[in-house]
C-alpha cells in the first residue's frame, strides 16, 4: 500500500483548470481528494476524469460562515483531513480608475480572506489529528506589477504574506505551509487570451527563459512535491512555477 493510500486532500477550486491537474496527480499517488467548486456540471465532469478516489463537492467560499459547517462534514466522513490546498480564486481585469470598492472587495474576500477562514478550520482538525499539509496558490502577479489586475494583485501579495505567517504558528503545530506562484501556464483561458493577442503572446515568451508557456500538470508536479513526505523540511516556501518568467529580462 502506498503511503498516501489513507490520505484526505481537499482541492478548492478543483473542478478544471490547475486544480484538477492537481487533483488527477494526488489521486495518482493514492490520496483521496475532496474537490470544492461552485459549478456543479464542472463538477460531475471532475468527478468522471478522477474516479472513485474523489467527492466532489457544490460549496461557494463566499459564504464564509458556512465555512465551519463543510470541514466538520468532511472530518466526519473521512476521521482525517491531511492536505488543503487553496486553489480556488477569481480574476478581475479592470483599469484601475475604474474597478469600484465593490469589486475590490470582491476579489480580496474570495482569494483572500475565505482562504484564511478555510485554512484555519482545516489547521484547527489538523492539530487535533497531529499535523498535515497546506498549499496556497498564489500568482505571478504578487511576483511583480501587471496591468490592470490591482485587486487580484493585493490578494495574492496577501495570500504570499500569509504563508509566511502561517509557517510562524502553524509548524510548531505539525502543520507545514507552502505557497506556489505559477507563471504563464496553457490553459484554455491563456490559449484564448494569446491567440487574441498575439503580441502579448510574443512579449511573454521572449521574457520566460524556458522559451515556452508552462503546462497544468507540471504545476501538479511541483504541487504534490511540496504536500510530500519529499518535502517534509519544507515549510515558508513560496515557489515561481513560471519557466523563470519572474526573473527573465
């Protein structure tokens, strides 16, 4: 049996996209994932490419105080909840004259604040249970200025901040925290969003060392290294899986 085999992971967001890569590569080392999405027909097509090692499940983290309610339902059906992973987030692409309080705020309580309201239920079954995992998903767009992305900016730059300060209170505790920032990555949107707009293509290229954009599964990859025994002294972290793009002249 591998030693992931008894592992519960909870994936928000995980219904397409970088979580579900995520959650294919965890079900392929044997741990069980909880898959968290608004979209309930994202959600069942999930639930067919995963298998029998995955519930999924219809829960919008906006709604925060119902937050309480979905861990003690997930603790109850499994007795354990080993990784989190906080994947799921919003985008909004606006000048910055123009994004209004509202969408300002809308942005920093979904990306933001439900992760903290998420993670410390997660963190309080956790300690309970003597330790586990949690990964933030962060962006290239705390790495360094972009246009028009202020609000999704400032919640990533906080998502950052807070791994950093989690790592402080929560690894005495057995629970190890890390972050990782992907960079340009071929997903369905980015393909629209280049093929669009060629030029733009063209400049992230020729900024990314690697000469290319990066893929779902090698975010994967480096997401399950960093919930693995592998990377057991690793917590604090927050890790550019962007083809050196953060650091590309």
């Amino acid at each position: 049996m591998s030693k992931q085999e008894n592992k519960i992971a909870i994936i928000t967001g995980g219904s397409s996209g970088l979580g579900l890569a995520t959650a294919r590569k965890f079900v392929s080392e044997g741990i069980r994932v909880v898959v968290i999405g608004r979209d309930s027909r994202k959600l069942q097509h999930a639930s067919k490419i995963l298998g029998e090692k995955a519930m999924c499940l219809v829960f919008d983290l906006n709604e925060l105080e119902n937050i309480p309610g979905l861990v003690k339902k997930i603790f109850g059906e499994f007795g354990t909840i080993d990784i989190l992973v906080n994947n799921a987030g919003i985008h909004l692409k606006k000048d910055f004259f123009e994004t209004t309080d509202e969408e300002y705020s809308r942005i920093i309580h979904v990306n933001q604040m439900a992760v903290f309201a998420l993670t410390r239920e997660v963190a309080g079954v956790m300690k309970k249970t003597g330790g586990g995992v949690v990964l933030n998903i962060s962006s290239m767009a705390s790495q360094y200025g972009l246009p028009k992305v202020i609000a999704y900016s400032a919640a990533k730059a906080a998502v950052e901040g807070m791994t950093r300060a989690m790592t402080v209170d929560l690894s005495p505790l057995g629970i190890r925290v890390n972050c990782i920032a992907p960079g340009f990555i071929m997903t369905s949107m980015s393909e629209n969003a280049f093929d669009n707009d060629p030029e733009r293509k063209a400049r992230v290229l020729a900024r990314t060392p690697l000469g290319r954009l990066g893929t779902p599964e090698e975010v994967a990859e480096a997401a399950y290294f960093l919930v693995s025994d592998a990377s057991s002294f690793i917590s604090g972290v927050v890790l550019p899986v962007d083809g050196g793009n953060s650091v590309g002249f």
